[in-house]
C-alpha cells in the first residue's frame, strides 16, 4: 500500500456508575479510568500517527477538564518509553472520564496547536468542554467562508476541527443549558461529510456520536457502571469486554452520559448507509471487528476472491504479499490455490517514521521494503497487494523483486478495484490527476485484458489483475448500496462529495489542456469549495 492516511481515531472512557466498581477498572480504580487512554490510543495508531493527546474530567480539581495533546506518535506524546514521566503525567490525568485523539492530518498543519482533543475554556461550566473528532468534512470550504464572512468571527487554523468548534459553542452560547441531543441535531444540520465525534464538558457530560451515514466505524461497551467508546473494536476487547459486549453505534446515532445515566439516542435519522469499504481493506486494525464485520476475514475473502479469477499457471509458483496489510489477503489467494504464501518482501522494521519522512517516494519504497532472494529466485511470483495508489510503491518493488530477488517472473494481483476518484471523507487520498488507474482507463470503470496488459507493462510485470468492484461488497458481506465506494465508482453519497468531484475532474481537465492546476489534491479542493449553500439550523 502506498502512501493512504487516515484521519484519525477518537476514544473515550467513564466510569459512571456510582453503585459498584466495575471489575474491568481494578488495576486503576473508578476515579482514574482515564489512564486507560493511552493503551487504547496505541490499539488504533494505525489511524493516525502524526499527533495524540487526552483531555481528563477532573471534577474535585481546579483545572476541571485537563489537556494534554503534541505532536508525535502516542508512545512520544505520552512519554511512555521514560517510566518516570509517564506515570508522573498519568498522576496528572486521575479521573472517572477522558477523552483520547491519535491523528493524521487530512486538512491543516502539521504542529502541536492541531493535535486534538481541541478544548475551550469557559466561566460557564457547561460552556467548558473538548471534543476529537473523526473524519473530515466534505463542506468545509463553504462553512469556513459562512463563518468568517460574519462580521467579527476569525478562525485561527486552518482545519474543520475548528469549525465544529466553532458551531458547537454558538449552539451552547444560544442555549446554554442545550441537551446533548439536541446540540447534535442543531450542529449536524449543517454539516455535510464524515464527523465521529467524542465531546466532553466541564458538568461531567459526554457523549461519543457516529455520523447520519456512518462513513467511519465507532463501537462502544458498557459493563457494571464502566462505559469505552473507540474506533476500532480492538482497543476494548484488549480492555477486556467481551465480544458480546461490544456493540457498533448506528449511523445516526449517539452514547449519551448525562446526570450519571447512560443512555443510546438516535439524534438524527440516516438518509442511507454509507460505510467506507476501505475500513476493511486497508485502514483497520487487522483484529477488529467493524459494523459486526471481521476485519481479517474480509481480507481473506477478497484473496479468495483473487484465486477463483487466476488464469496463470501455478507451476513453480508462490504467493508473496505487499507488507503488512496485503497478508490476509494472500494467504486466502494461496489457500484457494493450494500453493505456497512466503515473505519475499520484508518490511524494514529499524526505518522510523521520521528517518523516511523527507525522502522522495521512490527512495522511502527503496528502502522500506527487502526482497529476500532465498525465497524469490527463479520463482513465479503472485505478488499481492491491497490497493495501487500512485504506482510509485509498486514499480520499485517489481524491480527490487527481479534485480535484487532474482525473481522469473511477477505477476500483480490487487485485492481492490482500481482506485478513480479522489475521497472527501477522511482519507488523504491523491486528486484524479495523481491517480495511477485514471491515466489508463480514461473513465471506463469495467477492465479489459488489455488495459490492465498496458498497467502491468508499466511496472515491467508479466501481468496484472484488478478485483472487479462487485466483489467488495461480497467479501465484506454488506449490500453495495450501504458501501460508500465513491473511491472506485465516482458515485458519492453527499451533496458536497459531488460538487468536490466536478471540481477536481474540471481541474484535471485543465491540466492536460495545458494550464496550471488550480488545486492538485483533495484537500485543496476541499479548504477551497465556496460558495456556501447551508441548510437551516433546525
């Protein structure tokens, strides 16, 4: 896989009950549950590893919400490596509730003031609250022009963290006693994308919300008085829930703790399903279960898809996968098969993420990945990866795997539909005119032999086979119509996402007329959407 970022992953911990301690807490004790966030943190850094951080409820302290967020992995931002000022900052983050961020920056610089959670302060209580948000809005161009066009508002940073800011604490000042569901529905009418939000105030209130199409997962668990919330299922079955206990929050819906009752509200009704498919593809931890859907057998099941399409020979031949996420995927390819699955290509594990971080994208592929020609040499190889992106990644692992492993020939199997369009929901992905299949297909969706003959030639592979899109939504073993694979179609599911795509395709049209691109990413395109068109708070 090369180079797709997430936005981020939010979790959140509360230990309301007041009866009982739940035996989940016994190693922190009900008032410092929140020191649980940092190993929940590290369960989903795959969705973010630019920046991390906690805001603590602190009810019997002066400081009653309590943030500490950087730049950094989490083992960096929360000193885990130095015993000493680990636990002297977790002494500092003692309380029955908390709130955790990990993030990648899909919209916004890359420095200490973006890390989430976001809070503000406030005299006002229940005017003082932080909230980490999930996923990024497809209408951020128009809200930010909305709100600075109004008189004496300024928005410091450029990021749609803070325009949710910004409209959560309008919603509040108008109606400070407002009720979290009904801040929900009065923020989400204006809202158009993907936005998982976990928000808590200085009352001890909080409540953790998917979006009304439910592009991002969020799960949640709830036992003796001891409520967790999380992105991905991984980081509360490592809790210690049980399966049985975690549940996925429904699209539109919220967990809402108010007044020490915990209760689960729809506050605002789904218009459709639109899961992203790339959840289970790419994104997600491999051990999680996303929308009762397990992560690794949905990539087994797209390698099996793989196999039952093979028409090469499978003399002398081995199943070698992309690392890491592309493994699921080819082991099931070679299961179908009945050949070998072998680590061909190592991932360089001594390379960290900033020794790589300013070289170019063909020399990081040079480097992050060792062909071992003790498993490669004069062999036929199947060699598996879970999506093409730009092509850069991949052309230099064909080359290191004939050069340097010795390989007889290698043959591209992709666990994925070419990627097309762009993504305005929370993936950094590249606008049309940096995607690898575009330059290829010229719109058509449906591959012939012969153009993905003209793919494999471009990377001096003997051949190359896509999945066609239908068998998405087969191995995740959801209806393609609860699916957003905008990525893949050009189809997508909000208003704003359709507008962002017109823009983007027009762009690229000027590009090969010859001039100069007025934005070359989604990102861009999506800070610079004008033009706002809101539809009424209700």
């Amino acid at each position: 896989m090369a180079d797709l970022y997430h936005e981020c992953g939010i979790v959140a911990v509360y230990h309301y009950g007041q009866e009982n301690e739940s035996p989940l807490v016994k190693d922190y004790g009900r008032n410092c549950v929140s020191q649980m966030i940092p190993r929940m943190l590290l369960d989903i850094q795959n969705r973010g590893q630019l920046a991390a951080g906690i805001t603590t409820y602190k009810p019997n302290n002066h400081d009653l919400l309590l943030t500490h967020k950087n730049v950094g992995l989490v083992s960096e931002v929360f000193k885990m490596s130095r015993k000493e000022k680990y636990h002297k900052l977790m002494a500092q983050h003692c309380g029955p509730a908390a709130i955790g961020h990990t993030r990648y920056a899909t919209c916004g610089k890359d420095d200490p003031s973006y890390a989430q959670p976001f809070e503000r302060t406030h005299l006002e209580k229940r005017k003082w609250f932080a909230f980490g948000f999930n996923g990024q809005l497809a209408n951020y161009g128009q809200l930010r022009e909305q709100i600075v066009s109004q008189g004496d508002f300024h928005l410091a940073r450029e990021t749609d963290t803070e325009i949710l800011m910004h409209l959560i604490s309008q919603e509040i000042s108008l109606k400070s006693n407002i009720s979290m569901k009904d801040l929900l529905w009065k923020i989400s009418a204006h809202l158009d994308g993907a936005y998982n939000i976990a928000f808590m105030n200085a009352c001890g209130d909080m409540f953790v919300s998917r979006d009304p199409q439910g592009f991002r997962p969020l799960c949640y668990a709830d036992r003796d008085g001891f409520f967790a919330a999380a992105s991905e299922s991984v980081a509360l079955s490592n809790l210690g829930f049980d399966s049985a206990d975690i549940k996925d929050l429904a699209a539109g819906e919220a967990v809402i703790i108010e007044d020490g009752k915990l209760r689960v509200e729809e506050y605002r009704p789904a218009p459709r399903n639109s899961h992203c498919f790339f959840e289970w593809i790419y994104f997600a931890n491999v051990c999680s279960r996303l929308d009762g859907r397990s992560v690794y057998l949905t990539r087994k099941m797209l390698g099996e898809e793989l196999a039952k399409q093979e028409t090469e020979s499978k003399e002398n031949a081995i199943v070698v996968p992309v690392p890491d996420t592309a493994k699921a995927a080819a082991e099931g390819m070679a299961f179908e098969m009945g050949i070998p699955c072998l680590e061909g290509l190592m991932r360089h594990r001594a390379l960290g993420r900033t020794f790589i971080e300013g070289e170019d994208r063909e020399e990081k592929a040079k480097m992050k990945y060792i062909p071992l020609p003790e498993v490669l040499e004069g062999k036929k190889v199947f060699l598996v990866d879970d999506t093409i992106v730009r092509s850069t990644t991949m052309k230099v692992l064909v080359e290191q795997i004939l050069s340097r492993g010795k390989a007889a020939e290698v043959h591209i199997r992709v666990a994925c539909p070419p990627i097309m369009a762009p993504c305005f929901y929370g993936i950094d992905m590249p606008d049309v005119s940096d995607l690898f299949a575009p330059r290829f297909t010229k719109g058509q969706l449906d591959l012939t032999l012969e153009i993905e003959g003209r793919m494999a030639k471009h990377f001096n592979a003997n051949s190359l086979r896509y999945l066609p899109v239908s068998s998405v939504a087969k191995a995740i073993n959801i209806d393609e119509s609860n699916l957003c694979q905008a990525c893949l179609t050009g189809e997508y599911p909000t208003q704003a996402g359709k507008q962002l795509y017109t823009l983007s395709l027009n762009a690229n049209e000027s590009c090969s007329n010859g001039s100069s691109p007025k934005g070359n990413d989604s990102r861009r395109l999506v800070e610079g959407l004008a033009e706002p068109v809101l539809p009424p708070s209700e």
